[in-house]
C-alpha cells in the first residue's frame, strides 16, 4: 500500500518530533537551547549519483524542508572520494547547525589500500572523527548495516557499526531485525536505537502493460523482473541458476548495474554464466534504471524477485514494487 500526501507529512512530523525529543534526552552538544520548527539540520546524504540513498533522500528533503531551515551535505561516490575528503566532508557536516542527519550506507565510503591489504569503506572513520569535531548534535540513518553479506569481514564490520554508533546521539533503522542486530551483535544501547518504516512512493505512475513491454523489446514475453544493483547479496545468479528448471520459460530481466567496483567481478561472471547455460535469448541485462524509465519496468513486470542472501535494512525496492503493486517473490533471509 503506498503512502498518501497526508500519511508522509504526518510520519516526517512524528520523526522529527521524536528525533528532537531523543536528542534533547541525550544531552551534550551545541547549538541553540530552544529546538524549534526552525531547528537547522545539516543532512549528509548520496547525491545525483546512481544510489537508492540518495532517491530515499531526495522524498525525506523536500518534507523536512517545510519544518526545519535545511542544508545538503552531498556524499561522494566512493570512486571520487578519498580519507581527506571524507574528513573535511564530515567536519563541514558538523558545523552551523543544531543537528546532523546521515543518511549512512557503507557503498558511500572509500576504502582504504595498503599493500595488498584493502580496508573496505575506512572513509567511514574520518568522516566521524570530522563530524566528532562539531558541536551539533548527530543521528544516523542505516541503510545497511553490511553484516551477512559475503563483501566484508563480519569482526571489522562489527567494529565499524560500534564506531558510529558511538560517535552517534541517536540511530535510526527502518526494521525491527536491524534493531536487534545491532543490539546483539555490535553491543548498542536499545535506547539509542529508533525504528522508522521506510516510506513507499504516493504517486506511481500506470500504463498499458504491453506497450510497455514492446518499449523493452519484450512483446508478449512472461517478463520475471530483478531490480536494484547487481551484487551477490542481491542473489541475481540465484534466479540465472532456476530457469533451466522451470517448466514455464519467462524472460528474466536483469534491471539495474553495478554501483561499487567490488561487484564488477560479481557481474562479469552473471553474464558468462547466462553464456554457458545458453539463455542469451532468456535474460535482458537493462542496465541502471534512470527514475523517467522506472514507471515503463514495473508496468511491464509480471512478475518480481527479490532473491537476497542477505539483508539487514528495509528494502527500498520492496516499497517500489509495492507502489506498483507488481507480484513479488522475495528470500525468507529475517
């Protein structure tokens, strides 16, 4: 079901009242003593680049903007960041405000070389160390907690989320399960710890099924649709893997690339392996979906799948699919 105009102001509303009333709990920090409508919030987020963070922030802006005087702290694409950049980003992001909103997803941050030794998303470090600097009071949004998904060790993304949490006034997670994880697993205070549903789309945008599908050169096909970044924890060569199996042949379409280097190696060989089971003719790699083209996909999808191995955050495409009210299958992974 998707959001009405009046359930998302009402919900950002009860987001930043609660939000104000934690912080004011939390004690510490700058800024004025009085938090009002007026309050200045500093929100650090992915921007105009190819991320679901930065689609997501783009709905939270425009209504925080009607009750908060609110400032765009643009994140880098972790290809154009450095440690540097992400130090001074989070010291300008603490700075003239009362509060410092981050939108935090680990595909944000640059890694950190040294030798043969790769230390995936350190940016996060300075740019916490940067942010520590200020005044403001700071909340943190998690996306991804990136436990569980076979790119980083386990032990250093433990340490990485105690990180932030303690560098942190309040944090805000979209389910229930990241929660607990975050409790059971990475020590955090429940306390600190909101949970906030992810909001869906208010105003999909309907049309004609088949036409739809003639635009993608899929005319009359059964189209069984994966969307989002490829990567192996989104499972697409799980869905490669079942359709030789399947009596019914639909044509799968792959709708989305790679975001992060890391996952290339992941892609190149979800191609060859649609090769070697001769399925050229049964799977459409499309590429990444610019926001115009995503209305012309979902009418066009039959059928969904979401085939993660793993996910411990509040699956942004999910809340697409359901917009659209397109048929989803998704991995039983709580």
């Amino acid at each position: 079901m998707n959001m009405s105009r009046q359930q998302t102001n009402a919900l950002v509303n009860h987001v930043f009242h609660l939000f104000i009333k934690v912080l004011r709990s939390t004690g510490g920090g700058g800024g004025r003593s009085s938090l009002s409508c007026k309050t200045r919030v500093n929100m650090a987020s992915a921007w105009n680049i190819r991320c679901g963070i930065a689609y997501y922030s783009r709905f939270l802006i425009e209504e925080l903007s009607k009750i908060t005087v609110l400032r765009l702290v643009p994140l880098p694409d972790q290809k154009t960041s450095n440690t540097m950049k992400l130090f001074v980003l989070g010291f300008n992001a603490g700075r003239n405000c009362d509060v410092t909103h981050v939108q935090f997803e680990y595909g944000n941050f640059a890694p950190l070389m040294l030798g043969r030794f790769k230390f995936h998303s350190f940016g996060v470090i300075p740019f916490y160390i940067g942010l520590s600097l200020g005044k403001t009071r700071k909340a943190t949004t998690f996306h991804e907690l990136g436990l569980g998904g076979g790119r980083y060790g386990s032990n250093y993304m433990r340490l990485l989320n105690r990180f932030i949490v303690s560098s942190s006034d309040l944090v805000i997670v979209h389910t229930r399960a990241a929660r607990d994880l975050l409790i059971k697993n990475c020590s955090v205070n429940e306390a600190k710890i909101k949970v906030f549903p992810h909001g869906s789309l208010q105003n999909p945008v309907f049309m004609e099924k088949e036409e739809c599908k003639t635009e993608l050169n899929l005319k009359g096909k059964q189209l069984l649709t994966v969307l989002g970044f490829i990567n192996w924890t989104k499972g697409q060569d799980l869905v490669v893997e079942a359709l030789p199996l399947m009596k019914t042949k639909p044509h799968l379409l792959v709708a989305g690339g790679t975001r992060i280097s890391e996952d290339e190696g992941y892609h190149r060989r979800l191609v060859g392996r649609v090769k070697d089971l001769g399925l050229e003719d049964t799977v459409s790699f499309l590429g990444f979906v610019k926001d115009d083209f995503l209305p012309v996909v979902m009418n066009a999808t039959d059928v969904a799948v979401l085939p993660k191995r793993a996910f411990y955050g509040q699956s942004g495409v999910l809340n697409i699919l359901i917009a659209y009210r397109v048929p989803t299958l998704a991995s039983d992974i709580e």
